[in-house]
C-alpha cells in the first residue's frame, strides 16, 4: 500500500503512554502510520516502539536524537521525513491521549474530502473545551490566542493547537529551514506562516483531555518565547513579505533515517 498518512508524534520519558498510543493509531481504519522522535528518553521510551514495531514494522517508525533538542525541531525532522517519503497527509499529535486519536480521522477528511491545505484541531472554536486543565493553565492558553490575534490578526481561535493535519503542498511550500522557534512559538509560527502563504486553514472543534500518565513538558520558558515571538513573528512579517518555497528548496533537505 503506498504511503498517505504519517502521523508524528514527538517524545521525551513517555513509557506510560507510547505503546498504547501507537496501537489505538493502528486500530484506525485508513491506515495511519505513525512516526514516533525521540529525543533519547532516559526511561526507555524508545525500546518500547521498537517493540511494538514488531507487530507493525511498515506503519512504526523511529527516530531517536541525541537529546533533548525540542518540539520544534522534532516537528521539522518529522516532516522532511515526510515530504522525503512521500506522504500526502501529515499530522501533529501528542503521545499523551490528550489530543483523541479518533479525531484524526476528522481531521484528515478536512483536509482530503473539503480540500483544506491545514486542519487545526481546535480547543476554542466552540467555547472552551478542555477537559482536567486547572483553570489558572486553561485562561492563560486562552488569552495566547486572543494576544496572538490581536498582534498579528491571525484569524484562528487556537493558534497554540498542536493537534493539525497538513497536506504536503503546505510543507513544501514552507520555508522549514527558516522555522526559527522551538515551543508553544513553533506552533504559532507555522500556522501564521501558513496564513501568510495563503494556504486555506479550517479549525475543527476537538475536546482537549489532559494527560493523565506521564509529566507535562510544559515549562515558563516556552511561554515566554511564545509571548516575545509573537511580536518578533508580526514585526519580521511587515519587513520580509512571505514568499513560498519552489520545489528544489522542498526536497533538498537532509533527510532522517529511521530504526
């Protein structure tokens, strides 16, 4: 079968949840594969995907970095991975379950059958729907995406989101080597970049559940360079009018190998 739909997913010490996470993703109908950045978990997390790769060597893959490097770049590993490959369907999902795997499917056929570009998986397109957050974490997410629109008038109610669907042409058309941030940022400034492009966004109403396994990465110094970036992402895109990248800049990159 050739390859549609890679979902990446990111992980620092997530022993709890990694397996069970990949084996709810490959239950799913329409053949999601699953491409799992380590960045060389101390509590094993890798052996554990190695393992269940086993059972599924040609929809597990595993690429396990040298450390701690964040999300950002392993986002942007992932998807030159992808793009390389040749996958039409890109995702961003956690390895937690707070982003439910079943709304893959939804986010997919927003982008396949509607001819979305980028489908975000959305907290606050409808209300506030965030399940187990307290509630200092879930004003302060919020009030992000309220900043972030104001600032730059991205016109996305949850420019935070980290549960999307990209079609190809969207990363291709990205300058990926030119993505600068590495936290909450990255996931506003790809979107924003997106937007810029021209690229048809739409926002799907998920209902977000904090994890309840494992340890949230969440860290202030995330926050703020989401904060700064904002103003450094709106001030740049005054100056530097976006341009898409052509197809040599998408497929000269060095492209990961897996395990």
């Amino acid at each position: 079968m050739n390859h549609s739909k890679l979902v990446i997913i990111p992980t620092y010490n997530e022993k709890e949840n990694v397996q069970d996470i990949l084996y709810t993703v490959m239950e799913l109908p329409g053949h999601f594969e699953v491409l799992i950045i380590d960045d060389n978990s101390p509590d094993g997390t890798a052996s554990l995907v190695k393992a269940a790769k086993v059972s599924y060597p040609n929809r597990i893959h595993l690429i396990v970095r040298t450390g701690k490097l964040g999300l950002g770049t392993a986002y942007i590993e992932g998807f030159k991975y992808a793009l390389a490959n040749g996958y039409e369907y890109i995702f961003e999902m956690d390895a937690d379950f707070s982003h439910n795997p079943k709304d893959l499917i939804r986010l997919y056929e927003a982008c396949a059958d509607e001819r979305n570009d980028l489908a975000i998986g959305s907290r606050y397109i409808k209300g506030v729907n965030v399940v187990n957050w307290p509630m200092g974490r879930v004003l302060m997410s919020y009030f992000a995406s309220v900043y972030v629109q104001f600032i730059t008038g991205l016109p996305i109610k949850d420019s935070t989101a980290g549960f999307k669907c990209y079609h190809r042409s969207v990363l291709e058309g990205i300058k990926l080597n030119k993505i600068k941030f590495v936290g909450y940022a990255f996931q506003i400034e790809m979107k924003f970049t997106a937007w810029k492009l021209g690229y048809k966004i739409i926002e799907i109403p998920i209902i977000f559940t904090d994890r309840t396994k494992g340890t949230s990465k969440m860290s202030t110094n995330i926050f703020r360079e989401a904060v700064m970036g904002v103003i450094y992402m709106k001030i740049k895109s005054l100056f530097n009018p976006y341009k898409r990248a052509d197809i040599a800049e998408a497929t000269k990159y060095n492209v990961p190998s897996t395990k």
